[in-house]
C-alpha cells in the first residue's frame, strides 16, 4: 500500500501547479506537511491594512491558515516545513491560494494591492523563477503591479547579492517588495540597504505599548525618518489599542495593520475604517529642515504615454503645475503646464494639436530644471533656485532618493515653509505647543521690568506647574503627558482671552510642563481661579474614567518606589510688583522661587490645585 510517506511535492512548469511523485521515505514531520498540500488543507484569510489618514483600504495581506481550524498556529507547519525541506512547496502553495481566492473575491479588478508573504530560501531556490510568479498572477487575472512581495527578514544570513539580483528581477517585473516584521532578525538594516524595497512592516513587538515605552518609540521614530529620506512607505503591524494607533499616527506613518483596524477573514471588507483624525505630533515636535518633508507625490506619466493623458490630467487638475515623467524610477523628463498647453497642444497658430495628436510624452516631453535629493536642506534648495533661468524660475523641483523618483515641491510651498520657520524663529516658539520659548519670556520680562522701574507701572508674574507629572508621564505614557501640557497651554490661552486689561496679557512656556503668564494685577487671581477651574474638568480626559473615579492612581516615584499619587493639578505661583520692587530678570527668578516652593507646598498638602500670590499677601 502506498502511503504519503512515499511521494512529494513538484511545482511543474508545463502545468503551472504543484503535483506529487514517488520518493522516498520521508519523516512523520515532513508527511505532515504532504498531507496537508495532498488533501488540500489550507485556506487563506485577508487581514486589511489601511491608510492612516483616512482609513481607507489600501491593500491586504494574504494569511495562510488551515481550513478546517483556522485557529492553528500555521507557524509551527512552516517550521515544519523549514526543517523538512519541503518549504518551497508549502509556500507556492500558499502563494496560489491567495492569489486565486483574491481573484475569486473580485480583488484584481481593484486597486487595491495583494500583500503575499514569502521567505529568501523560497525566492533564491533554484525550482523558482520569476516567469512563474509573473504566468500565475496574470492566470488569475493580476496585474504585476498589484501584488507585494513581502519578504522576512529571517533566513537572509546568506548570498545577499544573489538575493539582490533576484529582488531586481521581480521589481524590473513590475511587483513592488516589502520588508516583513522589520527589526525582529539580525539583518534589517542589511537587507534594507540591498533591496531597496517600495515598504518595510515594522514588527509588532515595536508597536505595542509604544505610547507606554519611550525607547520602542525613538527606535520607531527614528526608522520612520530613515525610511522616509530613503522614499520607503511604513506599514505599522499590530496596531491593537486607541493609544497606538495616535502614536504611529503622530509620526507620519502612512499606513498600519492590526487588530484595531480589521482582523483576518475569509472575505473582503472594502469599507474605510472610521479613525481618528491624524494628529502631526511629530511635526510640531520636529522643524521641518530637508526638502523631503514637504515634498508630495505626484503620480508621474511614463514615456509612451499618449499627450491626452496629459491634457486630461491638467484639466481635471487646475492646481497641477508639472507632472514628471520617469523610467524605471527615474526622472527622464517632465510636462509642465503652461508650456505644454500653450506651446504643444495650441501652438503659434493653433495647429498645436494637429501636430502633435499622434506623439509620444517622450516625444514633447522637456529637461527636468531643477532634480535635487530627498536629504538635501530646504535652505540648500532655495539657493539653488537663484540659479535658473528667468522662464524656469517657478517650476516645481522634482525630488529624488537616490536618483529615484519620489515627489515634487512647489515653489510657493517652499517659500511658504522658509517663511513660517523664519516666524517661528523669530517667535522662539516652544515646538510642543506653539507658545513663545524662554528667549521670548526673558525679553518680554526685561520690558515690562524697564516699565515698572521708569515708569512705575505693576504687573503680576505667574508661574505654572504641573504636580505629580514625572509619575504621571510614566505612568500614563508620554503621549498622554503631551496632551497634557497642549491642553494645559490651550486652556491658557482661553482664560486670558477677552481679559480687561488684553494689552498686559503674556503666555509663554519655559519648557516641559512649566509656563508663565504676565497679567495685571486686578486680573491674576481670577484668571488664575478660572485655568484651575478648565483643569478639573479635563480629569476624567487625562486619568480615564476608572482612575478618575477612585481619586489616584499607583505609579513609581523618583526612587522607583511605589507610590500612591493624587490625580493632576496644578500649583500657580505669583509674583506681584506691588509687593515687591522687581529690579532685574534674575531678582525676579529669586523671589519667583520662594513663591512656587510655597505653591508646590500648598498643593501637596491639599492633594488639590493651589494658588500662592507672593508670601506677604498669602493668607
């Protein structure tokens, strides 16, 4: 009697599928994995990642699982298989049933891309080729271009410019590649450097908790912006909590995959998913300086696109000023505007369009004025600007990353960036919230101190703190912490606002969660009653409704003992030039310390909000 223990797995190329033939003897492991492939086990789930700007669907991964226990750890079979041998087998299988149930759902006729997984020993085994990859996705009605290779960064310790060569055929036909669980091997930034994929997966142990651990996020954020310079797309995978998703939101993150945004299933869920709105934390908190942070895509022509294309792309868009035309990810040329419909489709006398009705973009196409790296200075870019000629002088810049093609910038968009960081310089914004830094503070305060000595005018210094916030940061995590203090300097903003003497009213933010106001002093008590007063009701915001019921919450303290700590408030320390002559900005820092000890104190003894106007006048 013949068992599974007496055949094995072929792809055969006559027949595009995978067949069985006699052998010998293999382990019980491997049968394992032929009885799977014999007996048609598998099925595939789809689990959606999505746009994190507006929730759209932008593609999904294609999952392998056992038909009749989806549940299974399907990992344990690959090792299996791995170890077997019979891996090769396993993942061409796999790879056909995506892309054949993907079909069968109507995904090839969308845009949406197919993400399928596979390993570097699949791709570099000598039974598989390209042109097989290429002959199954157009059987089942794909395009190349709609299907990712997702490849692990696992396995990839060998003959990196053999694996090299076979990614370069794959993207030369048309497939794009990504990097799978990203930072979970030995050999991502390697293999990052040697394929260039279109996306990287940035592992899930990386996401979860990021809100909760200051290290996974600069790791993140940190291959966030090498991957951007570089023009890599991010996909963040298992995306599990609210929390998560406004963390990898905040840093520009393109897209993300998890649990939160959809699970696997068997079907297809077009819908966007409600998210929300992105929150650019990572923009405020970091100046814009090269020309890649403000550059935007725009989907470029190809060289024998016909010029209608191009006509109808102007037409359709009236803020289009240039579309480039690239080559194998390379700008050979571009079609910019103005030019193109006046000179190409209309022409000295009108015969513009008869001419040239049957050419090519490549035939019309110009030289490119301005191609300028990704990591280059806006300032740099700028300079270089001064040196075109008149006519071309507004063209928009086509940016590259190493030589590819990644964006384009306008000329008003750059001019518009270099005059808000020349603003923001001369505000010396805190990047956090938006108000003036100490340099502003110190120069306001000399001012107002030259007043009061020759003129004899009086104002009020408050000096704002959060109590407990370290402990709360820790706790809570540094994205909470931020909301925090952005809240705290928006309620600052609209209790001061409307005030009966507005032309005394300062706000600036020394740094971390410290602020100060300059206020008269017929104002300082009541505005500083009324920045409490907003505080309490953003508790339940801040601590969650569980915490804020109890009335604390259990965290560590600076002697990473565990302590009990009330819920936020805030001490506000005042400093009166009716109580005391302010001579100089340090006599002013001098008795501002007395006051905010005396605040803290306060505060600490009633676990509550405190308000301390100078000692004399305390009561």
């Amino acid at each position: 009697m013949l068992t599974n223990s007496n055949i094995r797995v072929k792809w055969h190329v006559e027949s595009n599928c995978i067949k069985t033939e006699w052998c010998t003897p293999l382990s019980s492991t491997s049968q394992t994995v032929l009885d799977i492939l014999d007996q048609d086990c598998l099925d595939t789930y789809f689990q959606p990642i999505c746009s994190l700007i507006d929730g759209s669907v932008f593609g999904y991964e294609s999952l392998a699982r056992l038909a009749n226990n989806p549940s299974t750890n399907i990992c344990q079979i690959f090792r299996n298989a791995i170890v077997t041998r019979t891996i090769i087998f396993l993942d061409m299988r796999c790879r056909e049933n995506a892309v054949k149930k993907a079909s069968e759902l109507g995904l090839a006729n969308r845009s949406n891309l197919l993400f399928i997984n596979t390993a570097p020993d699949v791709l570099t085994d000598d039974a598989h080729s390209v042109k097989m990859a290429c002959d199954m996705v157009k059987k089942y009605g794909f395009k190349n271009e709609q299907v990712v290779i997702e490849i692990t960064e696992e396995g990839n310790g060998h003959n990196c410019q053999f694996m090299k060569r076979v990614i370069q055929e794959y993207k030369d036909a048309g497939f794009k590649i990504a990097i799978d669980d990203f930072g979970a091997g030995y050999g991502g930034l390697a293999m990052l450097s040697n394929i260039e994929p279109d996306f990287i997966k940035i592992d899930r142990q990386f996401i979860s908790d990021i809100d909760k651990a200051a290290i996974k996020y600069n790791l993140v954020d940190s291959i966030v912006t090498l991957c951007h310079r570089l023009g890599i797309k991010v996909i963040a995978e298992g995306i599990e909590r609210d929390e998560e998703l406004k963390i990898v939101q905040s840093m520009g993150i393109e897209f993300g995959q998890g649990y939160l945004l959809g699970r696997p299933a068997s079907t297809f869920n077009f819908n966007a998913v409600p998210i929300p709105k992105r929150h650019n934390i990572s923009k405020s908190t970091r100046e814009i300086s090269t020309i890649f942070d403000i550059t935007e895509y725009v989907e470029p022509l190809t060289p024998d696109t016909n010029i209608f294309e191009a006509q109808r792309r102007f037409f359709q868009d009236k803020r289009l000023q240039m579309i480039p035309v690239i080559e194998n990810s390379r700008i050979i040329g571009i079609i910019q505007r103005n030019r193109f419909l006046e000179n190409k489709l209309i022409g000295n006398f009108g015969f513009g369009m008869h001419i040239n009705a049957k050419k090519k973009i490549k035939q019309l196409m110009e030289v490119p004025s301005m191609i300028v790296e990704a990591d280059l200075y806006i300032e740099e870019v700028a300079q270089r600007i001064n040196g075109r000629e008149f006519e071309l002088l507004y063209d928009d810049i086509c940016v590259t990353s190493h030589g590819k093609y990644v964006g384009t910038v306008t000329i008003a968009k750059l001019l518009h960036t270099i005059t808000e960081q020349n603003i923001r310089l001369a505000k010396n914004q805190n990047p956090l919230t938006g108000l003036p830094g100490n340099d502003a503070i110190r120069k306001v305060i000399q001012k107002k101190i030259d007043q009061h000595i020759h003129f004899d005018i009086h104002f009020d210094v408050c000096y704002i703190d959060i109590n407990h916030f370290k402990p709360y940061n820790d706790h809570y995590g540094f994205e909470k912490g931020d909301l925090v203090i952005q809240t705290l300097a928006q309620i600052l903003v609209d209790s001061v606002a409307y005030s009966e003497h507005e032309q005394f009213n300062f706000i600036g933010h020394i740094g971390g969660d410290d602020f100060i106001l300059m206020l008269h002093p017929k104002d300082s008590l009541n505005i500083s009653a009324k920045i409490i007063d907003k505080m309490e009701k953003e508790l339940i915001t801040f601590h969650g409704e569980e915490d804020f019921q109890k009335g604390y919450y259990v965290s560590k303290n600076r002697k990473n003992e565990t302590e009990i700590f009330p819920l936020l408030s805030i001490a506000i320390a005042i400093v009166s030039t009716e109580v005391t002559c302010i001579t100089s900005y340090a006599h002013l820092a001098s008795v501002a310390a007395e006051v905010k000890k005396a605040a803290k104190q306060k505060a600490y003894q009633t676990k509550k909000s405190a308000i301390c106007r100078d000692r004399r006048l305390n009561g």
